[in-house]
C-alpha cells in the first residue's frame, strides 16, 4: 500500500465563475487497484460529487477512456502502481466539450463515425443459404480492425482533430477501413466519400499518437495509408 495524492479535474457546468480546476485527493492505493478502482474510493469515500463515466470494469465499453499523467487510456485497464509516480493526474479526453468533472460530450466522435457509413452494404443479393461466407484469409483481413471500443482515446490525442473539430478522426477512419476491408462489403464508395474531404484523410499527418493512445493495440495510421490508397485507386479508376 502507498499514499498517492490524485490531482483530478473538477468542473461544474452549474458554476462556471469557478471553471476548470484540479482538485487533490490522498489516496492509499492497494496493489491491484486500477484507475477506476481509485476512482471509486474517492467517489464513495471522500467525495460523492465526483463524476467520471465508467460501465463494464473489463475494457469492453469504453467509457471510462481518460488522461491520466498526459496518456489517454481506459482507467478500467491501468493498473495505478505501474504508474511507478507517487502524483496521479487525472483528467477528460482533450478535444471535447467538457460536461462535468471527467465527463466529456463524445457527439463529435458519433457525428463523424455516421459520415463513414460504419456498416456493411451490400449490393447483390443475398444467397439461397442466407448467408454471406467468408474464407479464413478474407475473415482475417478484419482482425486488427473490428476491435475497436470507441472509446475515443485515438482521436482526443490528435493533433488534427485538436485543430479541427470536424476532422473524422483515426476512430473513424479505422472504422471505414473495418468495412471496406471486408470481403462480403460492396460499399467502398459510399465508405469512402466522407474521406476524400478537407475534414477526411488528408488532414492526417502521420503522427502516430492515434497508435500510441488506442488502449486495443489497434493501428489506425496503417488503416488510414490502406484507406489513401483506396481513395486513389478509385480516382483513378
Ligand atoms: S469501464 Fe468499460 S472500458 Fe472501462
């Protein structure tokens, strides 16, 4: 057990004289704890007014996506010794409105991911089985990109979308990758119209922070090159 201060993020949108300030609590953390686990204490220990999202505990749902110490990554997944620093700043995903405390407004994250039609569209109709099959090699051509949580700790630690908040963003570009990856999807074209725009793929610099922040280990800068050479592929005919 070690005594660590958590420095956290208040804001109340019923007091904006007072705005955004950060808040310390004393917290005797136990070996096994994560952030969430620490956020809890706090919240039913010392203060009740404390709001932060959180649901499955388990790194499924991806609500509780956070800053902590400058990182973006799901409190319910991070372990909050090997943090390996006794002063734990804690903070909402930079980017969104904030609505309270740790609390963010993820509608700009949902806008864009509708703008890549972030579903299977097929054109032909469906066999006599009623399904559409796949090979093992097409199956496998998703793996690394249907995993996505939506969580939004990509986006929020990008420096594209920091500088435009229409900008689609690497969740939603790893999602229109998802589909046009997919051998039963007959979409490319619709997937990737949103794309080619001042708000779409060209706007991404390949700065990598998009693969640095997704708490998946997911690859959305690889997924957006893929995407590029698509969109050329279908300027070119
Ligand atoms: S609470 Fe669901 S991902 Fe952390």
């Amino acid at each position: 057990m070690a005594t660590h201060a958590f420095k956290i993020n208040r804001y109340n949108p019923d007091d904006e004289r007072r705005g955004h300030y950060m808040q310390e609590y004393p917290l005797d953390v136990q070996k096994g704890w994560t952030i969430l686990d620490c956020l809890n204490e706090i919240k039913w220990k010392q203060d009740g007014s404390l709001t932060f999202r959180r649901s499955c505990r388990s790194g499924i749902c991806g609500s509780c996506a956070m800053t902590v110490n400058g990182v973006n990554m799901l409190a319910c997944e991070t372990q909050a010794l090997t943090l390996k620093s006794s002063t734990i700043v804690v903070e909402p995903l930079r980017g969104y409105p904030v609505i309270k405390d740790l609390v963010v407004d993820l509608e700009p994250l949902v806008e864009s991911l509708y703008a890549v039609k972030p579903y299977l569209i097929t054109k032909t109709p469906l066999p006599t089985d009623q399904e559409r099959f796949q090979s093992p090699e097409e199956r496998a051509k998703i793996d690394g990109l249907y995993e996505c949580i939506l969580c939004g700790a990509c986006t929020s630690s990008c420096p594209s979308f920091w500088a435009d908040k229409k900008y689609i963003g690497p969740h939603g570009f790893l999602k229109a990758y998802r589909f046009v990856a997919d051998s039963r999807d007959e979409g490319t074209r619709e997937h990737l119209e949103a794309l080619d725009d001042k708000h779409g793929l060209w706007r991404c610099h390949t700065i990598f922070n998009c693969v640095e922040a997704c708490p998946k280990d997911l690859n959305p800068t690889k997924a957006i090159s893929e995407l590029k050479k698509e969109l050329v592929r279908e300027k070119i005919g």
